[in-house]
C-alpha cells in the first residue's frame, strides 16, 4: 500500500514543520502552495516535503484541493487530506494499514479539536472522512468543502484510533472570505442544506439578521435538514435573533434536541431574566442532568461551565429549597473558584439554610 498526505497552504510557516513531521510514515507528503508569501515554501521543502506552486482564481477551496489531489502520483493508493493546522497521532500508518480493506475507498478518524497543540484536554471531537482511495473523490463547494465519492458504490470504514489533531489559528484571515464564497455556494445550490445553515449562522455574526432568519428558516424547511443537533442549533440562533419570539424558538429546540446541555441554558437565562424561578429551576434541573457532549462542531464548552449551577441555586433560593441551593452554589464555585460572587452566594445559602435548621 502506497500512502500520500496532501493538502494546500498559504502563508504556513508556524505550521509547516509540525505537518510534515506527523506525516513522515507517508510515501508521499504533497503540498500545493497557493501564493505564500513567508517561508511555508522553504520550510516544507527542506523537510522533503514535495511542494508544487499553483494559483486559482478566482479563489474556490475546492478548486484548490482538487488541483492538489489531482498532483498525487497514480501509483498511489490511499491518500489522506490534512490541512496545515492538523497533525496526525504517531503510529497512524500502522493502524490504517490495519483498518483499511482491498473494498475499502474510504476511512473515517478521529479528529479532536485542541486550543494549543499542548493543551490535553479536547474541546470538541467527531469523526472525519480524511482518508480515501486514489481515484473516484473530488471535493465540492467553494468554502466548507466536502469530500464527494464520484464512482459507483462507497464503502467506507472508521477507525477511532487513527487521531487527527486540530489546533486552528485564529490570527490568520481567512476566514473573512468564508461568507462570500458561501453566497456563491449558497446561489450554486440553494438546496444544499449544510451551507444553507453556515451562510444564515455567518450573516447571523455579521449582525445582518434580516437575512439570516429567512435563511435559518429555509434550512429547517429543506428535506435534507436531518439532524436535531444542527436543527435545533439554528432555532437557537433565531431566537437570538429574535427576542420577542425568544422562548418559543427556544422551546423548539428543546423538542428538537433535549439532550444538548446548550438549550437549557439558554432556557435558563431567559427565564432568570424574567424571575420565572420555577421554570428557571426546571430548566437547570435538566440541564445538570445532561451529564455528556454529543461530540459534534457544535458543542460549547461555556455550557460546562459554572453557570447552570449559579443559576440553579438562586432558583432553589427563591424557592425556598435551601439544600439544593448549597449544593449547587458550591457547586458553582468549584467550577470558578475565583469567583467573589459564587463565593458570597454560597456563604448565603449556608447562613439561610443554618436560619432555617435553627428555626425548625
């Protein structure tokens, strides 16, 4: 089995080294360069890296991946798309040569998204088509592109022990060319719901919601909107949105997905800021009982925070339930340590639970 690594790069440099070194049990480590203009250029090829300096233009992803997979020799078998802010687990090649059959045309890993490549704690995990047979695959869309089986029947494998590692850099820019090129994939096909979800959620962040809404409501309306995390994400975002509609969008998405721990805070907050302390209580009750992630791009890790307990415990103070209010109160303080607030809450609900104790 022959094995290539490949992707595409701009401007590189404090990523390159680490690339190539996970990719050295590679046959093949190819690079398609499309105008760097630090040393990502020299830093890869001193590495023996095989560097290869395209331009696409106008610029697509997918135009630009495609240019690089079509640089792969044909001797190869398998080949692996990692970008340049990923690296691969040691011992990799090992376990795919284990994993991958004479039927097989493409193998799911693991990839675990880090905030620094030293950090050990994952922030979010999923599984990711990054490796796939030489011929037959071509990727699709000119942003968030996707990695497309052109032949007659996919067989695809999984294997949870080949980890791909992603560190993302936030100070590079690239992301502001994300929602132009999503309207050009959204024009191209409007029914495509995944960028349908992504071109309502960026105009959502570019603070342009009369057009986001109608978006997020499209994509809840395509057939091909399957999935209740990503569904109930954007009725998230439109009772953002939203505010006079807030708790009815936000109910929505609680049917939609009552196991994300994300729609019960947002539930919580919007029932703390309405003194509702009884259905405040409700919703923190069962946002503390989801104890587990779904593992997707749409976890936020604020939600495993302090605050469904902070607020859990001035629910149970205003309703007068004193042991679960220290229980959640020091709960919360656990979790934020430095917190004066939390601190002088939980000092509070001591004395008043004490009060009552006495006055029994």
């Amino acid at each position: 089995m022959k094995v290539a690594v490949y992707t595409i790069a701009l401007n590189e440099a404090a990523n390159a080294e680490r690339w190539a070194n996970s990719a050295v049990d590679a046959d093949y480590r190819i690079v398609a360069d499309t105008g760097s203009t630090d040393d990502t250029v020299e830093r890869l090829t001193s590495m023996g890296v095989t560097v290869h300096r395209i331009a696409v233009r106008p610029w697509r992803f997918d135009d630009a991946r495609n240019a690089a997979m079509a640089l792969i020799p044909a001797d190869v078998d398998v080949c692996c798309t990692m970008d340049m802010d990923r690296f691969l687990e040691p011992s990799w090649r090992a376990k795919l040569e284990a994993a991958w059959t004479p039927e097989t045309t493409a193998l799911y890993c693991q990839t675990i998204y880090k905030a620094s490549v030293d950090d050990p704690t994952p922030l979010r995990s999923w599984p990711a088509k990054n490796f796939h047979h030489r011929w037959g695959y071509r990727f699709n869309r000119p942003v968030h592109e996707a990695l497309v089986f052109t032949g007659e029947r996919e067989v695809t494998a999984n294997s949870s022990d080949i980890i791909m590692f992603e560190v993302q850099d936030l100070t590079k820019p690239t992301r502001s060319s994300y929602l132009p090129l999503m309207e050009v994939a959204h024009k191209e096909n409007p029914d495509d719901a995944q960028i349908c979800f992504w071109l309502g959620r960026d105009l959502m962040w570019a603070n342009q919601p009369e057009r986001a809404i109608p978006l997020l409501e499209r994509y809840l309306a395509l057939p091909t909107s399957k999935w209740a995390e990503e569904r109930s994400e954007a009725m998230r975002y439109i009772a953002r949105m939203m505010p006079e509609q807030r708790l009815t969008w936000l109910d929505k998405a609680r049917m939609e997905a009552p196991h994300r721990r994300e729609i019960w805070l947002d539930l919580a907050e919007e029932f703390h800021g309405k003194a509702d302390w009884l259905n405040l209580f409700w919703a923190c009750t069962n946002g503390i009982e989801t104890t587990r992630r779904t593992g997707s791009y749409l976890d936020d890790a604020n939600c495993w925070g302090f605050r469904l307990y902070d607020l859990g415990a001035i629910a149970s103070w205003r309703l007068n339930v004193m042991g679960r209010a220290v229980e959640w109160g020091r709960r919360a303080l656990e979790l934020d340590a430095g917190n004066q607030r939390l601190r002088d809450n939980l000092d509070f609900f001591i004395r008043m639970q004490q009060e009552a104790r006495a006055g029994a």
